[in-house]
C-alpha cells in the first residue's frame, strides 16, 4: 500500500509518460475497482470530462446481488451501470 505522497509521486510522474495507465492508476487507486474489472475496461465506456464509467456493471457492480439488498426488481436483469469516479 501507498502512502498519499507515494501515490501522488507515481501519478505526477506516470501522467507525464503514460496517459492511459495514468488513468488506468487513478482509476484503480480511487474507485476500490478490482483487477478483472479495469482490465475489462475499453475506452468508449469511459467519459473522463464528467467523471463516469458506463456500461454494463459500471465499475461499483450495482449488479443483482445489490440490487436485491436495496430491495428493487431485478427485471430485465439490466443495469445502467454508471459510476462515478469521485
């Protein structure tokens, strides 16, 4: 694990040489995202300038098991799948 200012060291620096594992880092340190998860990623599911992953399953799941916890239908079994990265 990465203290706060090891972390902002590796971003500063990775943000200068490598703007898609920039945001594939930033993404796996603030979102809480797993591995298969951001590996699963393509680009046209990412809006950077408002801050969301869309698609199916986002990258917070939302899927069935938590839709179910919440109480709501599991109809159609879709999910909108948006997720904010703040």
């Amino acid at each position: 694990m990465l203290t706060p200012a090891e972390l902002e060291t590796l971003l500063s620096h990775v943000a200068q040489h490598d703007q898609q594992f920039y945001v594939f880092l930033v993404l796996a340190a603030f979102t809480g995202a797993r591995r298969a998860q951001l590996l699963a990623l393509r680009w046209d599911k990412l809006s950077l300038a408002n801050a969301v992953v869309v698609g199916a399953g986002g990258l917070g799941g939302g899927g069935r098991r938590q839709r179910k916890e919440r109480g709501e239908s599991d109809e159609g079994g879709a999910d909108d799948g948006a997720s904010g990265l703040s």
